[in-house]
C-alpha cells in the first residue's frame, strides 16, 4: 500500500485533513472514497484495513476526516449529519479533479448512512457499501438520551461518546431527528452491499434489515458474523474489504495499466511484488489474488502463500478431474470434498523416495465423496484422481526457465 496525506478544502472553506491509498505496484483499475464512523477518524482500524485489502485487489481508497475530527479544520459543534455529507460531496470532487471520480462509495455507521444521502449528487459512483449502518439517523440519539434534555434546554452541552468528550449543540439534534433516509434508500438506484454483524450491540442488526427491505435491486446482504460495530478484529475488517472488492467488480468499470496489459497478453500468469514486505499481487486473466506470508513469517496474512496455492491447485484439479468422471459415466457422484496437506519430511522416512536430497515435499490428500456410490464406483475414483493433469505434472520432471526481461 503507497499512502499520501492530502489536504482538500470544503464549500465552506475548511481544509480537511485525507488520505489516499494506492496499490503498491500498479496504476489502479477503479477508486473508492470512504467514510468513516461516528467521532472516529479516517485512522480508524477498520479504514485501515479496509483500504489495504481493496489496494491488494487494485482499488485505489481515498479517507478523510469530517470537519471538526482528526486533523481536519472546523469546529465539530458546528457540524451534523447534513455537514458530512457535503463533505462527501467535496470529496469526490477533489478526486475527480485530482485523480479519477469513485466508482464506490463506502461508509462505516452513521458514515454509512451518509454515503447513502451523498450517493445521489456524486454520479460517478455505481457501487454503495454499507457497513454497520443505522436505517435512520436519529439512531445515535439512542445514544444520547441522557444528554438529549441538558442540549435542548440549554443549547449545547458537553457528551461522552467512545471515551471522549464532544460539544453538541441543538442544531445537531435537530438535524439527527430530520428524515434523512427513507425516500434515499427507496431512490438510491445504485448496487448496495450490506454488511452487518447480528451481535452488533451499538446499531442493531434489525437496521441492516430495513435498509435491505427498502432498498431496490441490486442489493445484497453479507452477515459479519462475530465482529463487533468497529470491525476491532483485523480479521473482520479484512473479511469485510475482500467481500467489498469481490462484489463491486461486477458493477464497476475497471481498467488496467499498459504494463499490465502487455504481460499478460504474453503469459498466464503476473506475480507483482511491492517495494517491501511479502504481500504480492496475481493477475491471471481477468482474476487478481493475492499471496503473502503469516505474521510469524514476517508476512501480513493478507492472502494464502504460495505453497497454499500449490496445494490448492492440485486440490482444484483433483475435483474437476474427479467431477469430468463421475459425469462421463453418469454416476450419482452429489459433492467432492478434498482435504489437502503439504510438509516437508525426512527423505529417510520415505520408503518410495529415490531422492538424494536431504528432505522431499509430501503432499496427502484425503477425498470424501457425496452420493449414493458403491464400493467399487469409489475405489475407481480413488484411481482417477491421481491422474488429474497438475498431479502428474507434480509427480513428473518439471524444467523452470528464469531469466531478466528489460
């Protein structure tokens, strides 16, 4: 991930502290803009994460603060609801201007229910991300009830929310209470991907529902499973940004570098590795993966590694190979299921291995078959499977050619 701090300035003259990530070796295909949560900060973990997983799978992310938060000019008292989505607005013009309009639009909390409202003057975006959204706006002011009274009758009144503490005047209730969402969600007519923990306890997951019902097609629905309502886990959070990046490929208009296009016209497969770390990028036709080592490897686990997709290839080539049989002889073969283990052993502990190295890959494969097979139909399966074509290249003479392009 290439990052750079940026400053852009709003309609009301306010320069607002941003960021944009890129992917770390390549131009990127689209852009994204992302909003952040409620008093947070475009630092916020889940952004973070979010945004390095989306540049792994080429977008490229810009994250700013709402005015008044973060390193961004403004007094938050003076904001609202109504402020940050024309923060939003500003922002994607600055992208526009500066680098390419966003193709996506992502929010997290009541940042999601801005990019909802914002969504119908920023025309470029064709791909809405809500994540941990409440369906309306006034349900922060759950939050506040206590306070709510002291604000109205005074005005203004200082809140602790999240551990700090924050001036929250009127206006600010005022504008929570408006219906801001019902007629936006109905109108939206963009592609809206929902993301929701069920256990979430600060928006209910009962607010992912309405949004869902409201909203018209496309729209899809993702449970977040066990994450909390900030995605704290680094492993929801990236959970969260390879769905995004998964899903909004259908509706987005993505485009690849000349460099790109040259290599892979010439071969199958691109492995592009960045200036540091493990994390590497795959391009084979038109799907991008990533590979990357565990953190106790020096890695960030950002994707499997490379033995991982050795094995899996082989898994992979199993079952087609299995499943082309099975078809061929019109067996009741219902689902393949392959387990896959690769570790490096003692070339003394193998019997069959003519080997002179010290040690020998051993990969194990154990195959569960689904269907009404007998005992013959299975053991001729057993034997099929090891002529799947990646595992006679595995078991035979492999010549690898390296050498320096300029």
């Amino acid at each position: 991930m290439n990052s750079k701090q940026l400053q852009f300035t709003n309609r009301h003259g306010q320069k607002l502290a941003a960021q944009i990530d890129l992917p770390s070796e390549s131009k990127p295909q689209a852009y994204a803009l992302f909003a952040h949560c409620f008093t947070c900060s475009r630092n916020v973990k889940a952004a973070y994460n979010i945004s390095r997983t989306l540049n792994s799978a080429g977008i490229a992310v810009l994250r700013f603060d709402f005015t008044g938060l973060g390193q961004s000019e403004g007094d938050f008292s003076e904001t609202n609801f109504t402020t940050n989505v024309s923060d939003l607005i500003d922002a994607a013009g600055f992208m526009q201007t500066h680098y390419t309009a966003p193709q996506i639009l992502i929010g997290h909390s009541l940042g999601g229910a801005a990019v909802l409202q914002a969504a119908g003057e920023i025309k470029s975006a064709r791909a809405i991300v809500v994540i941990g959204t409440p369906s309306k706006t006034d349900h922060l002011l759950k939050h506040m009830a206590e306070d709510r009274e002291r604000i109205e009758s005074r005005g203004e009144a200082e809140v602790k929310l999240e551990g700090r503490v924050f001036r929250i005047k009127k206006q600010f209730i005022d504008d929570l209470s408006a219906d801001h969402m019902s007629d936006t969600i109905k109108k939206l007519d963009r592609a809206l991907l929902i993301l929701h923990s069920p256990v979430d306890r600060i928006v209910g997951i009962e607010n992912a529902t309405e949004i869902f019902t409201a909203a018209k097609h496309p729209k899809s629905f993702i449970s977040l499973d066990t994450a909390d309502h900030l995605l704290s886990a680094q492993a929801d959070s990236q959970y969260a940004g390879s769905l995004i990046a998964a899903w909004s490929r259908k509706y987005l208009t993505l485009s690849k570098t000349d460099e790109t296009a040259v290599v892979t016209a010439k071969d199958q497969v691109v492995a592009l590795g960045g200036k540091s770390g493990y994390m590497t990028e795959i391009i084979t036709g038109q799907h991008d993966l990533v590979a990357d080592e565990p953190v106790s490897m020096g890695g960030t686990d950002m994707g499997p590694t490379p033995y991982d997709y050795l094995v899996a290839g082989l898994g992979a080539c199993t079952a087609i190979t299995l499943r082309m049989y099975a078809d061929r002889k019109k067996w009741p073969l219902e689902g393949i299921r392959i387990g896959l283990n690769h570790r490096k052993i003692h070339a003394d502990d193998c019997d069959e291995c003519e080997t002179k190295n010290k040690y020998v890959d051993q990969i194990k494969l154990a195959l569960s078959f689904k269907g009404d097979l007998d005992a013959d139909q299975r053991q001729r399966l057993l034997e099929i499977a090891a002529r799947c074509p990646v595992h006679r290249t595995l078991k035979g003479e492999i010549r690898i050619e390296t050498k320096i392009e300029a």
